[in-house]
C-alpha cells in the first residue's frame, strides 16, 4: 500500500443479504458526502468502486472537474449509443490512463491502439477469434476444464481452494491453448500468466500526470521490476512467434491464422513486432475477464440455492449424465442467463474510459477536447431507473422475452469496439459452468465477506476461498 492510498482512508462498507429465495449480491454502500476532488481522485486510485454516491447510478449524463480536467459521466442509454455508437470516431480513443498503463506490454495492439492502426487491425482480430471458429476453440475449452475437474476430483474432502486462482489458471489454459497452439509447454504459458500477474500489481490506477495538465498523460514509469515482467513475456511470445514464423508452430493456432492472412496481404503490415502485440492483447483480453466471469457465477451461484438447482435441472435435462460440450451451449438457456445476470452484477470490465479527439455534445453536456468521458458499466447496470431491484442476483431477468432496454446492458462493451471475442468468452463462460457446476458444489467459505474491488478488471479482493465438493 503507497502513502496515498493509505492517506486515501478506510474501505467502503459492502451490503450483502441472502434469503431462501433471494440474494442481494455484495455492493458497496454509496458515499454519502462528498470529499473534495483530491480525495475522490485518491479514493479512485486505491479503488474506483468506492467513489460513486447514490446519485451516480441514476441514468443521466453530468461532468465534473478534477484538477482543472473535465470528467463527463455518461448512464444514460440514449448517449451512451452517442458516445459508443453513432459518435464513435470521435470517441474512439482510448482514455490516457489505460493507454500508458497498457502500451509498455502491447504496444499498438488492438486494445489501446486507434485510428488507422485500429482500423486495420480490427477486422483481423475480430475475423480470427469469430464466432464462426468457436466450435474449434470449444473443444480446446472442453478438454481444459475437463483436466481440471479431473485435478478437482482427487482432492481431500474440504481442502480450501481459491476460486479466482483457479478460473484464472482454466482460461489462461484456454487461451494459451487457443492463440499460441497446443505445443506451449506449461512452464512458458505460466512464464507469460506469472507475468501478466505482476505487471497488473505494478501500473498504477489513475495516470496523475492527465489531471494535473497532460493532456497524453505521462508514461507509465517504467521502473526494473516492470521492465522484468515485460521482458519475461515478451521473451516468450517472441520465442512462440518465431516457431510459427518458421512453420513450426500449431497450424490451428489464431497465431498461425494471423501469420497466414499476412502472407496473403503483405499490405497488412503485421511484422513480429505487431504479431506480438496482436498475441499479447488476445491473451490478456480473453483470459482474465472470463476468470472474473466465472469467480463471480460461483459466489451467486454458492449464496442461491434455488437458482443452482435450476441449473442442475438444466445440465441434466440436456445433457444426461455425460459431459456438456460446446455444441450444448446453445441448448443451455439457463447457464447462460446466470452468466448473463453474473456479467450485470459484476461486469468484468467495469468502466469504458475514452478521451474525445474533439469538442462534442453528449445529452446537455458541451464536451471538451482531451476530457475524460466515462462509460461505467458498474453504474449503469446497477442503475435503479434501468433495472427492477438492480442489487438483486436474479437470471429470470435474461431468459426469452425478457431482453435488457437497448443500449442498459454492456458487458462486452457496445458499437465498433465491441469486444472481438464476445462469442468466445460467453461460450467459454457458460461450457466451464456447466462441466464443473454439473460434477461439483463450489461453495465459498462461511462468513468471507465478498468485495468487489477493481484493478484491469472487477474481481473479489484477496480471492475467493472455496471448497469444491463433488456430487
Ligand atoms: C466474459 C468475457 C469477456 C468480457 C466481459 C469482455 C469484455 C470486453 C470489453 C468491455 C471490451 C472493450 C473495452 C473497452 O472498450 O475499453 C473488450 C475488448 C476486447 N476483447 Fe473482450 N471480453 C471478454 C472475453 C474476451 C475474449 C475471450 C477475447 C478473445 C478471445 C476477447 C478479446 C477482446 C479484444 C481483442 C478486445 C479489443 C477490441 C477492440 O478494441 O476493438 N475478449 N472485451
């Protein structure tokens, strides 16, 4: 913990109720007062969560100033569809924050890059991870958390697991397995997850070089220990991408589908350079926003009995007693809306942060160039002008004829920049639930008190402790 996030004071308090039929999932209390700029500037940087007041979750648009800089807070759906959809080229623009945070690992990937790099890297991306191929990928996914509930089947009674290590470990298996080829050896995948790991602990959560006047925001400091971890992935990927380029790598591989569209248009430009950009931001986008997916779908689903045994119901009214696949996924109405309902409550990516290129007008508000233009879909999902009992764990919500309002409900983001892997991560999602829900109880420890924190992405501070028991 830095002097300023000590400074910053104590956490938010977090509600919490369960009954036999319903569950109000863990949510920070609003702040009731408001603390000056400075503090909430602190406050944002130990925790972005603990800083909203009640009047935030309302669905309007409002700016306000930190530092001189202009902040305008977009939950309404009509301007969101501005900001994201119809105004997208001026919008497009990745905030500084998660540009300079992100660039010393990925460079001009897809993620953080924008305008002409952008454009001609999306169709790419989005073509090689497409729903299309997600039958191929399904059975990379099948196989990984098949081993894993295998691993989960030989522990003792009781042994205490935590849930977030342990879905971060299933997807990053996945992806690996998906963009770099089923010959990564385990110690080179858990060389780039190790890495990942570390590089998240070490960037910092608000660039204060942006509030205090750079309107690029200052790079992030690039200290020994931050360069170790980009070095180690770095060396990784390359060693990876160099075998494919030779043709030694797996011919399946979305790595090996982007070396083959280069050398079917050389224009594309995708030197090694970009090929491990292109890698990189796969890799971190498509594993650690399902793991978040995941670790929160088993603490819903471990405080909602009745919702649980729908699912049960659902996995063997599908499947029988054999082991769902991803060609069940469409069949598994139910598991998907718990995924669905768990993207809501907790949505892994909890703010879509841009920075306008030019002045604008979203809703009343005159927008400024280089303004922080916020997106949350923390707030909107949880909006009570939006939602009926916005706190409340509650599936139903997503099954057929029961759609969110247009433009209410963005988990994967919305308009052009809409998350490439969406089908990817949702089938990832609802096929992990159910092998493991089918074959285990996850039940989280008595009494843990659960708190949604945010680092890149939304997940339980400190982990989630559960037993896993099979059934
Ligand atoms: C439940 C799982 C997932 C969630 C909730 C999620 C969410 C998101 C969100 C919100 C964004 C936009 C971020 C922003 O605009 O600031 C995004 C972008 C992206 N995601 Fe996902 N994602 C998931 C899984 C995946 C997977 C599995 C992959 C790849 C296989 C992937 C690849 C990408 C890529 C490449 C982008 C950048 C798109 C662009 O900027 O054009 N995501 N994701």
């Amino acid at each position: 913990m830095t002097i300023l996030q000590r400074l910053a004071g104590a956490s938010p308090t977090y509600v919490e109720k369960r009954g036999e039929n319903f569950l109000v999932a863990a949510h920070p209390k609003p702040v009731t007062v408001h603390r000056g700029t400075v503090r909430l500037l602190l406050d944002a940087r130990r925790d972005f969560l603990s800083a909203w007041r009640a009047s935030d979750y309302r669905s309007r648009t409002r700016a306000v100033r930190i530092l001189g800089r202009q902040i305008v807070l977009v939950n309404d759906p009509a301007d969101i569809k501005y900001v994201m959809a119809t105004r997208h080229e001026n919008f497009e623009r990745k905030s500084p924050q998660m540009r300079r945070s992100l660039e010393p690992l990925l460079g001009d990937g897809l993620f953080i890059s924008d305008g002409k790099t952008w454009a001609a890297r999306r169709p790419l991306v989005a073509d090689i991870v497409h729903k299309t191929r997600v039958p191929d990928f399904g059975k990379v996914m099948e196989a990984a958390t098949v081993e894993m509930a295998a691993r989960w089947a030989t522990l003792p009674a009781g042994t205490e697991l935590n849930a977030l290590a342990e879905m971060a470990k299933l997807t990053a298996a996945i992806i690996a397995r998906a963009v770099f080829g089923n010959d990564l050896s385990a110690e080179a995948a858990f060389e780039v997850v190790d890495g990942f790991t570390r590089y998240q602990r070490l960037i910092d959560s608000v660039n204060l070089g942006y509030f205090l006047g750079f309107d690029e925001g200052l790079p992030a400091f690039r200290g020994v220990r931050l360069k170790r971890e980009v070095r180690r992935i770095h060396t990784v990927i390359d060693r990876v991408v160099s075998e494919h380029l030779d043709g030694r790598g797996d011919a399946a591989s979305m790595l090996d589908l982007l070396i083959r569209r280069q050398e079917k248009s050389p224009g594309l430009g995708l030197g090694r350079d970009a090929l491990r950009n292109e890698a990189a931001t796969i890799f971190m986008a498509g594993h650690e926003t399902t793991a978040a997916t995941l670790t929160w779908a088993w603490y819903l689903l471990g405080s909602a009995p009745w919702a649980e045994a729908r699912l049960l119901a659902e996995i063997r009214a599908v499947c029988g007693d054999r082991t769902p696949t991803v060609a069940d996924v469409p069949k598994l109405a139910y598991a998907t809306a718990v995924i669905e309902e768990t993207l809501r409550l907790y949505p892994p990516v909890p703010i879509l942060a841009r920075q306008p290129k030019a002045a604008d007008r979203v809703g009343e508000i005159d927008v400024e160039p280089a303004a922080l233009v916020l997106v949350v879909p923390w707030l909107l999902h949880r909006s009570p002008d939006l939602w009926k009992r916005p706190t409340r764990f509650r599936p139903e919500r997503f099954l057929k004829d029961q759609r969110p309002i247009p433009y209410s409900y963005i988990p994967f983001a919305i308009g052009p920049r809409i998350c490439a892997g969406l089908q990817f991560g949702l089938t990832e999602a609802v096929l992990c639930l159910a092998i493991l829900a089918g074959r285990f109880a996850v039940r989280v420890r008595e009494g843990y008190p659960v708190h949604p924190t945010q680092r890149l992405t939304l997940r339980p501070e400190g982990g989630l402790p559960v037993t896993v028991t099979p059934r």
